[in-house]
C-alpha cells in the first residue's frame, strides 16, 4: 500500500485498485481509519481525537490532490506524494 504522506507520525496510504467510495487510510500509534475524501468522515475504524483534527486539517487542505490520486491508485498507478502538514 503507498505511503503518501506523513506528518506528526500519522501515516497516509491508499491502496492499489481500491474501490469507492474515494478515501484514504490513515495509521497512527495502533489506530488505523479509513477517510472518505470527498466528505472528511471516517468510514471506518477508530482514530484519536486530536490526531483525527490533524488528518482533516491537512485532507481539507488537499482534498484535490486526494481525488487524484484515488483515481490513479485505483487504476493501479502510483498515487504519488501530497506534502504533509508543517
């Protein structure tokens, strides 16, 4: 699974061929949860409150970039790297 950005230790992947809705998955100290991009809601999993705030903070501000890369990655392309939050 692509790593595609990290920051404060979150990590941000996404899987090859996933399937829809377009998200992302973030991982964190044992916690994993699955984001919708287009929405910023967890679709699944758990995830701390504060670490949560810092992956919608930095999904918001590139909420594009991550349509974009859903899309290469599910047709099996390199999804690329979105630059984490400062």
């Amino acid at each position: 699974m692509p790593e595609i950005s990290r920051f404060y230790g979150i990590v941000i992947q996404m899987y090859f061929g996933d399937h829809l809705p377009p998200h992302f998955h973030a991982r964190y100290s044992g916690y994993t949860a699955k984001i919708d991009i287009n929405t910023l809601a967890v679709i699944e999993g758990t995830f701390p409150t504060r670490a949560l705030g810092l992956v919608i903070e930095w999904a918001a501000l590139h909420q594009q970039e991550l349509r974009e890369a859903f899309q290469k990655a599910a047709s099996l392309n390199s999804p690329g790297r979105i630059d984490p939050l400062p």
